[in-house]
C-alpha cells in the first residue's frame, strides 16, 4: 500500500520529474542482502530542530526539503521554499525520511560517474596547485 506524501513532498518530486518513486523505496525485510536502507542523496526529508537552540515563537522546528548532502558536523538541504540550508548536526533531534528520490547509493549509476569524474576533477586541480607551487618562490628549502 503505497501512502500519501505531503504536499511540498509530491511538489519536490515534481520538479524533480519523478512521476513515482516506490522503485526507491527501503527494504527493510527478508534476506540481509536484499535490504536496502539509508538516507541518500536527493532523498526528501523532514528534520526536527532541538527547541533549545530555536526561538519556537519564530522558527518553525521542522525543517522539510531535499537533502543536498551529509557531513562530518552538518547536514545540508534545500529546503521546501527554495532556500539552502546548512544545519549544525548538534541541534538535529530527528531526521525523518519522505521519500528516496534516488537508488540505493551502489546502484545509483548516475551518482557513481559523478563520483569518479569529480575525483579526476579534484586530481586535476591538486597536481595544477603542485605544479605552480613548486615554480613558486615559497618552495625554495632553508637549511
């Protein structure tokens, strides 16, 4: 039974393109190697503010939208009015999943080739910085 998403969600998958996403969803059951589950990239979220680092008078604590990416101490999404946010992974209390707009991370082929062609990208550029670097004066050795 497929259940109804809310309304900025079903808008967000509209804009997207994405006419249904029950191909994306989590498998939570059956053989371990058949499960798949995981916020992704894209995946439509909900996200609950800690109280304590809000005005609640002023700030609505749920933050709903599109997960733009995910690090080490923030979260980054663009939420349901357009506007991107990075939120401190301290004041997340719970981050509740919508819907997945993408495959799971290692059959998204899509995500894979933009992985590898940004890896040679930032290869690229580390070797340019290394090559002005060295014919730079700030790589002459004291001693």
């Amino acid at each position: 039974m497929a259940r109804e998403l809310p309304q900025w969600a079903q808008q967000e998958l509209g804009k997207m393109g994405i006419d249904d996403a029950s191909s994306f969803e989590d498998k939570l059951y059956g053989p371990i190697a058949d499960r798949k589950s995981g916020l992704r990239r894209d995946d439509l979220v909900e996200i609950l503010l800690d109280a304590r680092s809000i005005n609640l008078l002023e700030i609505d604590p749920w933050i709903r939208g599109r997960l733009i990416s995910s690090h080490k101490s923030s979260i980054e999404i663009l939420d349901d009015e357009g506007r991107f946010r990075a939120i401190a992974r301290e004041v997340v209390v719970e981050v509740r999943l919508i819907a997945h707009t993408r495959p799971l991370y290692i059959d998204d082929e899509e995500l894979m080739t933009f992985e590898r062609s940004e890896a040679r990208r930032r290869n690229e550029i580390q070797e340019q910085v290394e090559k002005l670097a060295s014919n730079s004066h700030e790589s002459h050795q004291w001693g």
